[in-house]
C-alpha cells in the first residue's frame, strides 16, 4: 500500500492506495504551522496498518509559499559566468524588491560560459573566483548558486568553479548550480538557481519535520516528494533542490484526476477554496507550459504544468450585484459563510441555496432569491467555460473532470461542455496524484543533427532520457516516453536544434536501499 499526502495552505490531504491504485480511504485535515502535527492527523484519519506502507509520497506548497512571501529565504551569493559578456544585465536585475530583499541581493560577475556548441566563451579566471570568494566569506553567506553561460551544453564551468569557491569557503557551504535546475536560457535558468539555494536551509527544515510525522505513526517506509512535472525524488534529493516542488500541487491534481476518472485525454478543473486551476491531460500527464513561467513575479524556466487560475473557489465571496471572487474567506470559510453560520455570502452558500450541495445548514441561506442565486452561478459557470475553452488547442470536444473541495459549486454541464465529470475521492485528487507519481528522466539540450542524421540523434535523446529515468530508481520494462519536443534554432549554424525528451517509469521498491534517487533524472540532467 502507498500513502499520498497533499500539504496545502489550509488543508493537509491524504489517501491510502492499495497495489492496483485503488482509493481504499481518504481524509483531511487542517495544516498546521509546525507541518508535523496536520500530516499526523490526516494519516492517523487513515488508519493504516503500517506494515503494509511500502512508500510515502508527499506534495507541498511550503516553498512556493515561502519565496512568495519573501519569508525563511537563506541570503545567498550568485555567482555568473559569462564575462565579457552578460554584464549589461546583473544577476536578480528584474526581481520584485521584496525578494530580492529577502535573499540578499549578493551578485557576482566572472569570466567563463560557453558558446551553443560548447566552445569557450572565455576561460576560467580562478584568482578572479578566489576574490569572489574572499568577499561571500567577509558577508557571511552560505548558500551560493552558480550559474554559466549555456552550462546544459556543458556544464565544465560550473563545476570547477564551484570546486575552486568551495576550496576557499570550506565545509559549511551549499551550492546549486544552473545546469542542474533550468534549461537554455541564462537568466530565467539563473533566477531558478539563486530561488533553490534560498531555500537549502528551509528544506531540511520541512523534510525533517515529515520524517518526524511519519515516525511518530510508527511508519518506516521511505518518503519522496513530488516535483512540478509528476514524478518524484527522494529526500536527500529534495534537501538539494527543493525549487523542483513548485506547481506539484496542481500537477497532482490533475494526475489524480485521470487516475480516479479514468480518462487520459480531458481538461481538468480543479477548484479549491480561492481558486480554479484549469489544465489540459495528455496521455494521463498535464501539458506542460511552453514558455517561460513566474514564481512570486520571477521569471524561471523549469517545468511547470500549463495552468489557468481563475479567482473562484468555495470561499469566493459574492458581491451585491452578483459577481464572485477574486477575494476569499479561504480557510475561514467555515467560521464565515452563511451556511456555517458566518455573516458572509460565499460560492458556497450560492451551491447550497441552488441545491448544488448539501453542507452546512441551508435554512441559513433560504432568504436568497432564486434569480439572484441563478444569476450569479451562471456567471461561475459561464467563466470556468470560458476558461477550459481557452485551454484547450483544437475544436475536438473534450470531457472536463472536476475535481477539488470546491468542485461542489460546479453543475453537471458547463456551457459549451456536456460532458462534465466528478469521479469518487475528487475532494482528494491532490493526494492520490501525488501516492501515484513515478519516476522520471529527461534529456533538454542543443544537438547538433546533420542532414539526413535527424531520426538518429532522436534515437539517441530517447535512449538517453529512458537511461537517465532507470538511473533514478524506475523498474525496467516500465518506462515510456512521453513528451518529445524539437525545436531547429536557425539562427545558429550546422543544424542546431533544441531537443526535449522525457520519460517516466514506475518506482522500483526494490531499489530503495539507496541506488534510488527519484527526480535525479528529471531535474540533476535537465
């Protein structure tokens, strides 16, 4: 059996999965601010015999939320290979104030970076690197990211002058490097390695207080988290690089919501308290944003699930003249809304009054007026539509699953969409995505394909994004590709192309003894 659990800013979730993926229980519970006790309290809801558990996944918003509130960051000294280059746009040039604040602000420019084809931009300057280090060592920082000019191509530079900045900081010192984290693209791939090195100290925080939880069940079973594409890693992996966890919320979700629907191909609708996240399934994984995305107003380029977030969810509060949202009672939604006895007007109290829902006391909502109630969730209605409408990329009609605590204010037909569907435990999808998250491993560089070479050079990026997947703990005769993306940079000589290929595979138990480092594949090669 495996244990999903899904850490949420007002909710902890959790389901139990027997061995062919069934839902067997369900539960949630209020997150806590110590972590421990919420996880604690939704798997003791569980009641799971715990020499049964053979693995616990875990989801969690705790980073994301951290680096949005410019809270519990590590300052942190970034450090850019690039010169002569590079220097008209210092490291963390275009970040909010807040969290740039928040870690520090410490840029550092040096030679070094390569060309596409891994030439040399300019060599290593080491006693350029020695000053460098003098200074982070007189400012006390312990965290440093690195990041060098096209390091996917080749990764040399970082690597020797992070050995060269550890040779003089000594032990005590973390280090991310870029082509461990992001894809091409300097600065983007740069923001993604200054935000994980912030978050060093944090991780072994949370990592350890999920440990703790688990410990005080009496389960000895290994724990993963799950990473913004699907797929896992383990704990030493996620102390490492916990920037990998941003957006595994809403890509557990919408895995969940294939498993427990059945359907691979459909659009998902995902409603929480504040909130609806709306996102696209292909072959039973999110599509994945094709552009550069945001966290807390920074530009980043690792994977992120393509997501549309609309301000409705069950706490939305409902203005006079009928509009819902974007502002919420969120977590108080029981202490606020009408039905609970609250004085508030809420989506939720809309779905009770309309007999969409059955919770709370509807007596408190029977002076609503039938046109205004109507009105007003028509206008829900109307939106989420106009929302999976945008999504979705062709004319072909898909099937929408509804899924999310607040999925309870949705009708069985969306205008425009009849097919609508709300499988059981959809108030848990988030935990069971994440109990059902695999191991993966991708390839993401620039190659060089001769005429005529390209079918080879294909074959030679699958080979190597399903080794990389096996390497980081899948079960052979398990792994598939599943996404593949070619991309010809024609503005760069010999046949440049850019080639994407990605493959998961189930977790291999039998390599928890500690060959097992999921997500290495997916992330530590990017």
């Amino acid at each position: 059996m495996r244990i999903g659990i899904d850490v949420g800013g007002t909710n902890t979730d959790a389901a139990l999965l027997g061995p062919d993926d069934r839902v067997l229980a369900a539960a949630k519970s209020p997150t806590t601010p110590d972590v421990t006790s919420g996880v604690t309290s939704a798997i003791r809801s569980l009641a799971p015999p715990v020499e049964s558990i053979t693995s616990v996944m875990i989801g969690t918003t705790h980073f994301l939320n951290a680096l949005v509130e410019g809270a519990r960051l590590t300052p942190v000294a970034a450090v850019r290979l690039g010169l002569p280059a590079t220097a008209a746009l210092p490291p963390m040039a275009d970040w909010p104030e807040r969290q740039r604040a928040a870690v520090g602000g410490h840029g550092y420019l040096c030679h070094g970076g390569r060309e596409f084809d891994g030439r040399p931009l300019s060599p290593l300057d080491p006693d350029e690197l020695r000053r460098t280090a003098a200074d982070i060592a007189a400012r006390g920082l312990t965290s440093v990211a690195v990041s060098s000019v096209f390091s996917p191509v080749a990764e040399a530079d970082e690597w020797r002058a992070a050995e060269i900045l550890r040779e003089e900081l000594g032990e005590g010192v973390h280090f991310s490097l870029s082509h461990d984290l992001g894809r091409v693209g300097l600065l983007a791939r740069e923001n993604a390695t200054i935000i994980n090195a912030s978050l060093r100290d944090l991780a072994t925080v949370i990592v350890e207080s999920f440990g703790k939880a688990l410990a005080e069940m009496s389960i000895t079973a290994p724990f993963f988290l799950s990473q913004n594409d699907g797929t896992l890693m383990d704990v030493d992996f996620a102390r490492a690089y916990p920037v990998a966890t941003f957006a595994s919320g809403p890509t557990n979700s919408m895995r969940g919501a294939a498993l427990l629907s059945g359907i691979g191909d459909c659009a998902v609708v995902d409603v929480g308290g504040t909130t609806a996240d709306i996102g696209v399934l292909s072959g039973g994984y999110p599509r994945e944003a094709g552009s550069e995305s945001e966290a807390a107003g920074i530009r980043t380029n690792f994977r992120i699930p393509d997501v549309l977030s609309l301000g409705i969810g069950g706490g939305s509060l409902v203005s006079r003249d009928g509009e819902t949202g974007p502002r919420s009672v969120g977590h108080l939604l029981t202490r606020e809304a009408l039905v609970f006895g609250g004085r508030r007007l809420t989506a939720t109290d809309l779905a009770v009054a309309a007999g969409r829902a059955d919770i709370g006391h509807g007596r408190h909502v029977a002076h609503l007026a039938r046109e205004f109630t109507a009105r007003a969730l028509d206008r829900v209605d109307e939106r989420l539509a106009e929302g999976v409408d945008r999504m979705r990329t062709s004319a072909a009609m898909l099937p929408v699953v509804v899924v999310g605590g607040g999925s309870i204010l949705l009708p069985d037909a969306l205008p425009g969409f009849t097919d609508v569907r709300r499988p059981a435990h959809f108030d848990v999808a988030n935990a069971v995505g994440a109990a059902i998250a695999q191991v993966g491993g991708e390839v993401d560089r620039v190659f060089r394909v001769p005429d005529g070479h390209r079918d080879t050079v294909l074959a030679g990026a699958r080979e190597e994004a399903v080794g990389r997947a096996l390497d980081a703990g899948a079960r052979a005769g398990s792994v598939r590709v599943v996404d593949i993306e070619e991309v010809p940079l024609a503005y760069l000589p010999g046949g440049a192309t850019r080639i994407r290929v990605r493959a998961v595979g189930d977790l291999d138990l039998g390599l928890l003894g500690g060959a097992c480092a999921p997500g290495a594949g997916a992330v530590t090669h990017a």
